[in-house]
C-alpha cells in the first residue's frame, strides 16, 4: 500500500486509500472524490476528481479532463458532497 507521509493526521480526517471500491461507491452515490497530493512547493494540496463511466466501466477523472483517469493506487482520499 502507498504509505503518504501525513496519513496519520489524514486518517482522522476521514481520508481512506482510495481504490476501486471508493470510486464505485462515489459513482452510486453520485458524489466527487478528494484526494490528497503533494505539492511542488512542499506540502499537501487537495484535488477534487470527478467519478465518470465510460464504456460500462467508472474511472474518477481530474476535473475537464476527457481522457485522463486517475489510477487508484492506495493515495489517501475521501468522498465529498
């Protein structure tokens, strides 16, 4: 699993390692995702993705992005309103 260097603090903020089960329930609920990344300048920047279907299958996309998903590999995230 991708061990994120604030996952202790990030974990009681209700982020959880984002994966293909998170994006499933997002689609259903029909909600967006937060994922935390690090910034260039030092630090943690959130990122909203938005959950897609394409051709049956449901990728969480950056957002005016047609053609990039973001690979769920255990980065911490949370669903949002």
């Amino acid at each position: 699993m991708y061990e994120y260097h604030l996952s202790d603090k990030l974990t009681a903020a209700g982020y959880l390692p984002l994966g293909q089960i998170m994006i499933a329930e997002a689609f259903a609920q029909g909600k967006d995702i937060e994922l935390m990344c690090d910034s260039v300048l030092g630090g943690a920047v959130p990122v909203h993705l938005r959950v897609r279907t394409i051709n049956g299958r449901i990728y969480a996309m950056m957002p005016r992005k047609r053609k990039i998903a973001v690979q769920p590999a255990g980065q911490p995230a949370r669903i949002i309103a």
